[in-house]
C-alpha cells in the first residue's frame, strides 16, 4: 500500500460580514490555521485588550506553534496587555518561547475606539467593527487590505515596546 501523496487543500478563510462572538472567535482559529498552514511570512493583530480573542487554547497555541519559523513576524498591538496576562496562560508561554519573532506594542493613551480589532496577514484581512456586538468585515480585497495595513502601521508608529518575553527584576 503506498502512502497518501495527495497534497492538503489550502484552508480557505471567510470574505464578507461575520457576526457574533462565536464567528469572531472561529475566525481566528481559522486565520491562525491558514497561517501555519500556507506559511504566511508575517501577521499582525491589533485589539485594545485581547480579552475575547481566543489565544489561550491549546488547539491556538498549538497552530501558531506550527507557524513559528525563522523568517517569520507576529506583531501586537494594544492598549495594555493586562488582559492577555490574565486569561491566556499558553499564549503567554509561548510568546516568552517565540520571542525573537514577536514584536508586543502598547499605545495606552489611545482611546479604546481609536485601536482596531482587526488581523492582518499576507493575502487576508478581518476587522470587528462593533466590539460590543462582535461584527465586523473579512476579505482578501487588495484595497481592504491596503487601507488596514497603513491604518496598523499609523498606530504602530505612535507606539511603544510592551509585554515583554521576561521581566527582570533586582
């Protein structure tokens, strides 16, 4: 019997509006998924707190665990990272593991409203546009993706280094 050599078809991820905090949440497992799955060289995920978003399950960590190459960026973007500390223990881990690949950025004067819930990878885009409701817009529309990129990176510049892999103490 010879071995199955038929490759994996790629993961396709949502386009058009999601709704609700369940569709939120399957939205970055899948984005997470595809990520590890096509070898996306770099994500970048912004939200003022992290707290709904799903990084401390194990199924999570364990996919960006299988993304995490030389070569790749993941970057943050938030507020405060006081909720991530709290609620997602393994993504914590794992941070402190990968932290040559990870970038955490902190713009705590901004209002909560001013920074988007949104991740952003090579060819895919989501962003919740009501937090409260957890609706929002995903694509692969080059425009889409354009217009969020030079949002983040607006923000970005406006940010400083936060969460760090270790805190040294005297």
């Amino acid at each position: 019997m010879e071995p199955d050599t038929t490759p994996t078809p790629l993961q396709a991820l949502p386009e058009g509006r999601f709704s609700g905090r369940a569709d939120f949440t399957e939205m970055i497992r899948q984005a997470f998924s595809a990520a590890a799955q096509q070898g996306w060289r770099e994500i970048i995920v912004c939200d003022p707190d992290f707290e709904d978003w799903p990084l401390g399950e194990r199924a999570v960590v364990q996919v960006l665990n299988d993304w995490s190459k030389t070569g790749r960026t993941f970057t943050m973007l938030a507020r405060n990272y006081d909720e991530v500390l709290r609620r997602h223990a393994r993504f914590v881990t794992w941070r402190r593991t990968w932290a040559h690949i990870i970038e955490c950025r902190a713009n705590a004067s901004a209002p909560a409203d001013d920074l988007p819930s949104a991740l952003l990878g090579p060819g895919w885009v989501f962003e919740r546009l009501d937090l409260q409701r957890c609706t929002g817009m995903a694509g692969s529309e080059p425009a889409r993706r354009v217009a969020l990129r030079e949002r983040l990176h607006e923000r970005l510049l406006k940010s400083s280094p936060a969460f760090p892999a270790t805190t040294l103490g005297l």
